[in-house]
C-alpha cells in the first residue's frame, strides 16, 4: 500500500543516457531535457574537481577551454568512462526535471547499449541511485527504440531495429516482447566525426575539431550521393604545414568517401544480424522491414544505402532522436511491460 502512494506522489523520469546527448522524459511533461552529454569542471592544484556547467553550456566549451578547465564527454561507446563525472551530469538532470521538488525519489528507467558487462549495468544503477533515484529499472537500447518505434513487439513476428547512436550502433531482432537476436558495434555518430577529422587532416593537412566535423556532418554529410548538384561547406582549422588558421571548401562526395569505412561497418552489422536471424523471423523481416533510429540514422541517404545493401525495405522511425527514450517513457505507464522488458531491477 505505501509502495502504491510513493508511486503516486513520484514524478518517475526515463533516461535515455547517450553518449553525445541525455534526454530525459517525465510521465507528466513528456521530454523535459534534451542537452549534450557533456560536463565542464574546474580543476584544482590538488586535482579536485568542481562542476561549472552541464549539457548545452558546457558544450559551447569543448575545444576552448583554459588548462584548469576541462570540457569532458563523460560517456565513451556507451558506457560510462568517468563515473564521478556521470554521476553529477545525472544528478544535475534529475534535478531539473524534478523543478525542485524532493517529497518523493523518483523511480527511473534508463537506457543501456545490448552488450555492456554485468559490472558497467552496475556502474550505471548505482549512479541513478546516488543522483537521488528511489528504484531505477534498466532497459536495453533496442527494446526501447522499438517500443518508441510503435512496433509490436510483443507479437509472435520478427522485427528488425537499427539504433545508431553517438558511441554504438544497436542491431537487434525482436519478437514476443523479447530480443532475439543482437548485435552491438562502438561505431555510430562519433566514430562518423572522427572519420571527417582525420580525412580533412590527411588530405588537406587542415586540424579541425569534433564540433566542426559534427557541423560538415549534419551540412553537407551523406552515405548515399545526392539527387541534385554536389553540395559544399565551408570549413575553417588551423594548417598542420604554416601553424595559421585556414579555409577551405569540402564538396559532399569528399565527406561521402570520409564516411565510408565506418558506414561499412554499420551495413556489416546489420547483415550479420540477418544471418544469424532463425529463418522464420527472417521471412517477417522481409516484410516488415528494417526501422532506423537514432541520431546517427539522420546521416542524408544512409536509408536508400542500407537498402541498397540489403534488399529489404528500411525506413525511418518518427523522430529518431527521441525514439529510446519515448520508448522508455511508454515503458514508464505500462509495470506487466516494464517487468517483461528491464533487466537488473
């Protein structure tokens, strides 16, 4: 009975925990926060550190920060690469959706990538819990886009989900409420940033930062060439040879081919799923299509490639960067669903 009264007075949060951004819903206001998954903090002689900014502001200081400043991404592939750092970042977004009130803890649902350890599920329950959780329920990445999706998921058919991210790409089959099979790769949306960097760095000896090569990626990037004429982005670093800041002028087929080597190694994943997919669940697939998610699947024509690739027809869930925590938020409403579908309660 007190269980059911905590449950009533708590406003539970969903947390799709990414690597690039941390979007947080609420079951009253919906999606709350949406910010980078990025904390700046100061550094003090003794190595303490103290927590300046997060999310949005604290992205604003990634590559210009003084050296007792430190701009860090404290999610890498994934999982969580500086806990104390990750830590306060959940804290801070709890916070913020709870606009103040601390009656009740709220009782969170997060998202996890397929194929983390044991140890790292861990590592992210205990810092919801320290960041002022009251429960905190796990869900698996693909799950939760495919709730997000609208597919049903706990029907006795194969659906196929693609979740690229910003650290790893998702590929899971899902049927009767379960996934059947998975497959989880540390390339998707940072591995595409790091491409761009290094190809306008090898060809044209120009040093540009991770929040340009985003920029050249959402502007002119593509897997697929475009219908119309080429397009350009104009791009400014500092030359390698001279040590002067420069700029030059990248056509979308350069960052075409910049994007290659990682693109193949998403379409590998998903071909490797399908293979290992029980031939009934195949045969849905083939009429049910592969759905994409995810931030990363926004790349321009990376669908029309995908289905190039696979001969299947692939289309694009509404509003993939929302997706997983949409997703998580449904899970939120429905407990026979949210026991069926987490993992380490």
């Amino acid at each position: 009975m007190f269980k059911k009264v905590l449950d009533w007075f708590s406003n539970d949060l969903a947390i799709d925990l990414g690597t690039a951004n941390c979007l947080v819903y609420s079951r009253e206001g919906g999606i709350i926060v949406n910010e980078p998954s990025v904390v700046a903090v100061h550094v003090g002689y003794r190595g303490e550190q103290k927590v300046l900014a997060v999310g949005e502001k604290a992205k604003q200081m990634l590559g210009r920060t003084p050296g007792s400043i430190r701009a860090i991404r404290p999610m890498k592939d994934g999982v969580i690469a500086d806990f104390e750092v990750t830590q306060a970042m959940l804290k801070h977004f709890i916070q913020k959706s709870m606009k103040g009130s601390k009656l009740v803890k709220p009782r969170i649902i997060i998202c996890i990538p397929f194929g983390i350890t044991q140890v790292e599920k861990r590592a992210v329950k205990e810092s919801a819990e320290q960041a002022g959780a009251r429960e905190v329920y796990l869900i698996e990445e693909p799950m939760a886009a495919a709730i997000g999706a609208g597919l049903p998921i706990t029907d006795p058919s194969g659906n196929m989900i693609v979740d690229i991210g910003g650290g790893t790409t998702e590929v899971a089959v899902i049927s009767l409420g379960g996934i059947v099979y998975s497959k989880s790769v540390r390339v998707a949306g940072d591995k595409f940033d790091d491409a761009i960097v290094n190809y306008i760095k090898k060809k044209y000896s120009l040093l540009i930062g991770e929040r340009t090569a985003e920029m050249i990626k959402i502007s002119v990037g593509n897997a697929y060439p475009f219908e119309e004429e080429v397009r350009t982005y104009e791009v400014k670093g500092r030359d390698l040879i001279a040590g002067a800041p420069k700029t030059i002028e990248v056509t979308s087929d350069e960052i075409r081919e910049a994007l290659s080597d990682p693109i193949a190694e998403v379409i590998e994943a998903i071909k490797t799923s399908l293979e290992k997919t029980p031939p009934e669940l195949a045969a849905d697939i083939v009429d049910n299509g592969i759905i994409l998610a995810g931030g990363g699947s926004l790349l321009a024509n990376l669908d029309i490639l995908i289905k190039e690739k696979t001969g299947l027809p692939v289309s694009l869930a509404e509003d993939p960067l929302t997706c997983v925590v949409r997703g998580c938020g449904t899970v939120l409403d429905n407990i026979s669903l949210l026991r069926q579908v987490t993992t380490l309660s």
